[in-house]
C-alpha cells in the first residue's frame, strides 16, 4: 500500500467533524502561502488586475479536466447560486484586494477572523444548523485573541484599510453559506469551477482599467497562486462537504499563526508583542474546541 492510499485509508477511518476540520485546517495553510504571493504581486502590480489573474489564471489551470470529462460534467444544478456566490464573494475581494498591500498579513487574517462569527449566524439562522454552545465559546475566546492583535493598530494611519478589510468579512461569510448549501445540490469541483468562472468575469472590468503587462517571474507566481488557490478552495468544499460549517470555523483562527510567519520570512514583518499574545489565545481557542469536537463524536 503507498503512502497516498495509507493517508486515504486514515482519514476514512476519522469522523466526519474531524475530517472536515483537518479539510479546513490544510486550506488554511495554503491560502497563507497564497496570500503571501498575492500581496507581493499587488506592491507592482495594479490590484484589481491582480485579483483578476489570480482567479483568471486558476481557471486556465482547470481547463484541461473540465474538457477531459466534458462541459455536461461540470454544468450546476443550481446555476443561480453559482452566480450569488460568485457576486458576493467578488464584492468581499474588492475589499480585501485594497486593504491586501497596506496592513500586515497578520492583521489582515486577524481582522478576517470576524468572518467565522457571521458564518455561524447565518449557519442557525439560514441553514438550521444545530449550534453547539461550545463552538459559541470556542469562537468568542478565538475573536478576543483577534481584537487584543487589531484594536492596537485600528487608529493609525492604516485605519481606513483596516475597515475596508474589515467590510470584507461578512461579504466572504455570506459566500461561504452559499457555497455551503451548494454543496447539497453540486460536487465540491463544480462549485470550484463555477467560483473561477464567475470571479473571473465579474473582476474583469475592474482589471481592464490601468493594466500592466505581467513580466515572465509574475505570470510565474500567479500559476502558483491559481495552483495553490485552487486546491485551498477544493478543501474548503470537503470541508463544507464533511461536516456541519460551524464545526469548521474554530479552527482558521491557527491562520494568523501562519500568516504571521509568512509575513516574518518575506516582508521582515516582526509580529507584536500584541500579535504574539493574540496568537496564543487563539491557539489555545483552536486546540481546545478541535479536542472537544473529537470527545463529542466518540461519545
């Protein structure tokens, strides 16, 4: 038996709430190496090109196993909602894509972290998912950790972008409840494609405007990030696809924990005193809920 097929019979073997959250903790890690590429790109290039590429380039990269198996394949059941999930999760990367080169990776993934807590709302209240108060718990000690990292910077001269970022979260909180109730309906590939294909042409317009011609080391970087952006969304759908969504959103509070690092090793951004305090707490926030939820299923 090979290493791939040991891994894939391991994982079989976890619950589902387990899966999902090992799912969603892999995503994490990848769209920090993501978001890393992306804000070097955005410093010389213009940013809503950049967007545009980035989703753009990832499609290409899709393109040959969409024709393998045919268009009919890869065509919704839900066609609309692909369109809504595309719209909205546009709008939340307009936002995110200004703030992006003018604040730091960590505190842009810190202010991100509101995302979960709109996520779980909109989870009971649109999608009747049964809430566990101690997700509640384990999300309120998580954005406590985020506040002690943002509150300190949120009055200097990054304020507005700050804002902007923050305008993003409940945009990408809306995107992943849809994508969420699309997975009742279409394979995890589907919707990926679809959120390709529809940020595609929406950031489109956006990008026409004051386009620079990418040099051969940034087309580069942006295979790279459709590569990596990819795969990080494909988790994110089994991640959906596996569990309650809920259940998924304690554990990307440990992205700050990467990104933090990233930033450190490419930027020379030395994280804070108050970032290093706010990390701990919400690793303690990720470890204690992922502990619970693994006692809960073998009850």
């Amino acid at each position: 038996m090979s290493a791939l097929e040991r891994l894939r019979a391991g994982l079989l073997t976890l619950s589902p709430t387990m899966r999902g959250i090992l799912w969603m903790a892999s995503a994490g890690v990848l769209f920090a190496v993501l978001n890393t590429i992306m804000r070097a790109l955005t410093l010389v290039l213009p940013i809503f090109e950049t967007q545009f590429l980035r989703y753009f380039v990832g499609l290409l990269l899709l393109a040959p196993f969409i024709l393998r198996a045919g268009l009919a394949a890869y065509w919704p059941n839900r066609l609309g909602g692909q369109l809504w999930r595309g719209g909205v999760h546009t709008a939340g990367l307009l936002l995110w894509f200004i703030a992006l080169p003018n604040i730091p990776l960590a505190d842009m993934t810190a202010i991100g972290f509101t995302s979960p807590i709109f996520v779980m709302i909109g989870a009971s209240l649109v999608l009747g998912e049964k809430m566990v108060p101690a997700r509640w718990l384990a999300v309120a000690i998580g954005f406590g950790g985020v506040l002690i990292v943002v509150l300190p910077g949120i009055g200097g001269s990054t304020g507005l972008y700050h804002l902007a970022m923050l305008g993003s979260a409940p945009l990408f909180a809306a995107s992943f409840l849809i994508a969420k109730a699309l997975t009742r309906h279409d394979k995890p590939e589907v919707i990926l494609v679809w959120m390709s294909i529809t940020v595609s042409l929406f950031t489109l317009p956006f990008a026409i405007a004051g386009w620079v011609w990418p040099s051969p080391l940034q087309w580069l970087a942006f295979i790279v990030c459709g590569v990596t952006g990819s795969i990080g969304h494909y988790c994110v759908n089994r991640a959906f696809l596996a569990t309650d969504i809920s259940a998924t959103q304690p554990i990307k509070f440990l992205d700050l924990l990467w990104t933090s690092l990233a930033g450190y090793l490419v930027f020379a951004d030395i994280p804070s005193v108050w970032t290093m305090a706010g990390g701990a707490v919400i690793f303690v926030s990720t470890t204690w809920n992922v502990r619970r939820e693994r006692r809960r299923v073998a009850a």
